[in-house]
C-alpha cells in the first residue's frame, strides 16, 4: 500500500530563517506530487506542482520555492521567511492529474 | 473568483439528520471530487464523480452532478457527531495538471 510522510509535524520559525519541509511517498513510483498552503478556516491553494523529476511548477509567486530531487520525494524551500507564510502546509500525491489525490499529515508553521 | 465554491459556508445540523453542501464551478471539467478534513489534519478523498455521469453513491454519501448547471451537491445521510469536519469540492479541469479545490463547508453535527 501508499503511504505519504510530511515532517516536521510542526515547525516554529523566526521571520528571515531559511525554511525545509520535506515529503516522501512509499509504495507507487511516478507520482504526481503537490504542495498545498491553508490559512485558518480556509480552502488549499495550489503552491507548486510536479509530474515528474525535476520538473516544478509555480502557481503563485512568492516567498517559497520547490524541488524533486528524487522520484518520491518533494521538497519545499525559503531562503527567508516572512509573517505571511505562516500556515499549514500540505503535500498530496495522485497517480496522474486526474485522479484522486492522497494527503499527507501536513506541516503547521509558525513564523514569529 | 473561485472555481470552486462551496455552499454554505457553515452548516450546524443535529444527529440523525441529512446534510447538504453545494459546489459551483466555471469552466468545463474532467470531474468533480469530493474530500473531506478533521481540524488540523490532511484531506482524505471521500468520492469521485465524472463529468458524464449525473449521480454516485457511496456508504451515506451521495453526489449529484449537474454539467449543465455547473453544479454538484454532497448529501450525508443519518448523520453521525464523527461527521463533523470540514468538506471541500476540487473540480479537475479539463487539460489541467492540477485540482482547484473549493474554500469548503464545515459541518457541525451537534449530539
């Protein structure tokens, strides 16, 4: 079976530090991997997206940047971190852009 | 606006009775999907419906789809105080890599 793994659980950081989240999938190869942001009380927004290795996609600018260095792996970046990107952080996986799509545990930073 | 978007945006309803959440969406879709999330956890997909087919059922759960309203509506039956969470649409657009997820509903089943 597929399991998704997102650490760390939670994560508090001052604003200006750098900032990595990881996430690993188990069990499937050629994931379809995303990272989602939700603010308190929210819907997801879409941060970055990938098909496949070392191919990313960027839907909105911002502070944060992404990589897949590895099949199953999707790594989430900041050089510094600012107030606004507090929140909670998801990474989800899907067989292909269609299907259902597979939630991790989801990483609550706060920055101060 | 939102692809997506819920309706209504709180919905507070005893044990044992029905729940009903809508979903509006604006452009053409490869289908329409349904999650749900526990406060402070991950979405856990709950059920898929394709653009050609108009209703699925699963458990309590029940989606209808409208193509021609650009609409869809998650009904939980008899429900239950484990039932409480907060329920998200995502539509897949057609020729899109992506989901484009919905700003949710949040039930609330009071005892």
């Amino acid at each position: 079976s597929q399991t998704i793994h997102q650490w760390p659980a939670t994560l508090v950081q001052p604003v200006g530090s750098p900032l990595s989240l990881e996430c690993t999938v188990e069990g499937t190869s050629n994931p379809n991997l995303y990272w989602y942001r939700q603010a308190a009380g929210r819907g997801l927004q879409l941060l970055f997206y990938s098909v496949g290795i070392g191919q990313i996609s960027s839907e909105v600018p911002q502070n944060l940047s992404a990589s897949r260095p590895q099949d199953r792996q999707f790594i989430l970046s900041s050089k510094k971190l600012l107030l606004s990107d507090s929140g909670f952080y998801l990474c989800a996986w899907s067989r292909d852009s269609y299907n259902e799509q597979f939630f991790g545990p989801g990483t609550r930073l706060t920055v101060l | 606006s939102q692809q997506g978007e819920e309706d209504p945006q709180a919905l507070s309803i005893q044990e044992g009775e029905n729940a009903t959440m809508n979903c509006s969406y604006k452009t053409s879709i490869n289908n329409l999907q349904w999650y749900r999330q526990n406060s402070g956890r991950g979405l856990v997909h709950l059920i898929l419906i394709r653009s050609n087919e108009r209703e699925k059922h699963s458990g309590r759960l029940r989606v209808t789809l409208d193509t021609s309203k650009k609409s869809s509506s998650l009904l939980i039956t008899a429900s239950r105080a484990a039932d409480t969470a907060s329920y998200f649409c995502a539509t897949a657009l057609q020729g899109a890599q992506k989901l484009v997820f919905g700003q949710g509903t949040r039930l609330t089943i009071n005892p």
